[in-house]
C-alpha cells in the first residue's frame, strides 16, 4: 500500500504525499499558535489583538458616524436659523419703518390738531376782544336774572363782565345763553383755569394779609437777633483785644520783677545810690501790671457772660421765629 501511495500510477505520488504531510504539518502548527493563549505571543493572542482593534474602530467609526450626523442635523439647524434670523431682520425693518411710519402721521396729526386749537384760540382772543364796548337791551340769563342797560366791560374764559343798570357784575358762562356762549367758545378747561388763577390771588392775598403783623414781628424779631450779633462781634473784638494787652503786662511783668530783684540784690549787698528806688519803682510798676491784668481778666469774664446771655437770647429768638413762621 505504501508501494502505491508513492506509485504515480495508483497515487499521487511521492511529491504529493510530501506535500500532504507538509500541509498537516502547518495546520498543525496553526492550531497551535491559535490556541496559545498567552498575551502578546502567539498567533491567537495576535488574532484577538486585531479583532478588540477592529470593534474599538468599529467603536469609533460609529461614533464619528453619529458625530457627523448630528453636526449634519446642527448644520442644517444653523442655516435654518440664518435663514429664520435674516428673515426676522427683514419684519424688523418692515416692522421700523411702519413704525416710523405711524410716527409721521401721527406728527402730521398733532400738527394739524395744535394748528386748529391755536386757530379757536385767535379765534376766541380776537371776538372776545372786538365784544368790549357793546351794550344791549337786556340779558337774560339761564337761571332767570335780567340785566338791563347792559354794556360789555370785558369777556373772560370764565364770564362776561358787564356794567348794567343796577351797578356792574360778572356772568358766569354757564349762566349766558347758548347764542353767547357759542359766539365766545367758552370751556370748562379755560373757566377752570382762570378760576384756580383767581383763587390762588385770592388765597395769596388773604396769606398777604393774613401774614402782614407776623412779618412785621419776625422783622423786629430778626432785627433784635442782629443786635445780639453786632454785641457779640464787639464782645469778641474786645476780648481779643484785651488777652493780648494781658499777655503784653504779663512779659512786663516779668521784666520789671527781675529788675526790682536785680537791684534789690545789689542793695542788700551794699549798692547804695539810685538801687532801691529803681527796686521799688519796678516794684510799683509790676503792681500796676498786676492791676491791669486782673481788671483785664475781669472784663473778660464779663464779657465771655455777655456773649453767653447773648447766644441764649438768639437762640430764643429764633425759635420765637420758627413758631410764628409755622403758624403762617
């Protein structure tokens, strides 16, 4: 058997059985290295080396797939808001110049309304004006007075003042008939400004006199507390004056004691002549300092009393004037 395995005729012959016995050799061999399961060696370990390379790129490759989907998906968000922006600039413009638009016409508008008002105001000034003057029969009022003998003195936005038979009066508007106050355009908005106008000179008038005396007391008030201030200014003045003449007595007076020592010394030493009557007269003159400055200290301290007395009384006389100003 053998014989005809190595036969070329019954076999494949010599070479293929070598070749054969290669081939089981290296399959062999492969499923050895397959199997080796130490890490780093062997064609196994190689094996699942590659393949735990190739999920992690897998891994990867996914994980850039969906990368590039969603930078796809926010790619197409950002033109969309571009587009969404750039439109909403346009409705902005629009959206301005209708505005500046209404703007104008509302400009137009007040323009127009401001010119008619001044119109009916030159309109009311000038036949309000061109009424003085007139006189008429009788007025007849709305709640039922007649004025006779009538002539018109002025017309104001409150009224119509007239001379009549009876003296002279003013016409509340309300009370003129509808012809007269059609022909003179009276509001309630002029008739209550001119009222407030009128109420407040009336007020300020009643204050005036009111506040007559009060004034005339906060004057003499007042006029009293700069008194107070002029005495205090002079006390101050004098007392200046007079703690410089004390300093000025007392350095003489220092003088003048060594020199009544000195020659009192030269006395007791046995200088005769002029020396103790030059002791005693600088004596006498550091008495007469001594004199000077107590009456000095003395003035002071009634002048220090003076200003004391007179701050109390500015004191009370401010307050004496903040009362009355309260009670105005």
């Amino acid at each position: 058997m053998l014989t005809d395995l190595l036969t070329s005729s019954k076999g494949p012959g010599v070479i293929g059985t070598l070749l054969a016995l290669v081939v089981l050799v290296g399959f062999g061999s492969l499923m050895l290295l397959v199997n080796d399961t130490s890490a780093g060696s062997g064609l196994g370990g190689q094996i699942r080396e590659k393949e735990a390379g190739v999920i992690s790129a897998e891994s990867r490759i996914k994980k850039w797939e969906a990368t590039a989907v969603e930078y796809s998906q926010n790619r197409k968000q950002k033109d969309e808001l571009e587009s969404l922006q750039r439109s909403l600039g346009r409705k902005q413009t629009e959206v301005t110049q209708a505005a500046a638009g209404v703007e104008e016409a509302k400009g137009g508008l007040a323009e127009v309304v401001q010119n008619f008002e001044e119109y009916k105001q030159k309109y009311r000034i000038a036949e309000r004006a061109r009424a003085i003057g007139e006189t008429m029969e009788t007025l007849n009022t709305k709640d039922g007075d007649v004025y006779e003998q009538v002539k018109v003195l002025a017309v104001t936005p409150i009224g119509m003042k007239i001379m009549h038979k009876r003296g002279n009066t003013r016409v509340e508007y309300t009370r003129l008939p509808d012809e007269i106050q059609d022909r003179f355009q009276f509001t309630k908005e002029g008739a209550a400004q001119i009222a407030q106008q009128e109420a407040a000179q009336v007020s300020v008038s009643k204050q005036r006199a009111k506040g007559y005396y009060k004034a005339v007391a906060i004057r003499d008030l007042r006029t009293k507390i700069n008194q107070e201030k002029s005495n205090i200014s002079r006390a101050t003045r004098i007392i200046g004056e007079l703690t410089a003449n004390i300093s000025n007595n007392e350095a003489n007076i220092v003088t003048s004691q060594r020199k009544a020592d000195t020659y009192r010394a030269r006395y007791a030493s046995g200088s005769r002549g002029l020396t103790l009557d030059i002791a005693k007269k600088a004596e006498r003159r550091v008495d007469l300092l001594q004199k000077r400055v107590r009456s000095a200290k003395s003035q002071i301290n009634s002048l220090n009393k003076t200003v004391t007395m007179a701050k109390r009384n500015i004191a009370k006389l401010e307050a004496e004037i903040n009362k009355k100003k309260k009670a105005e």
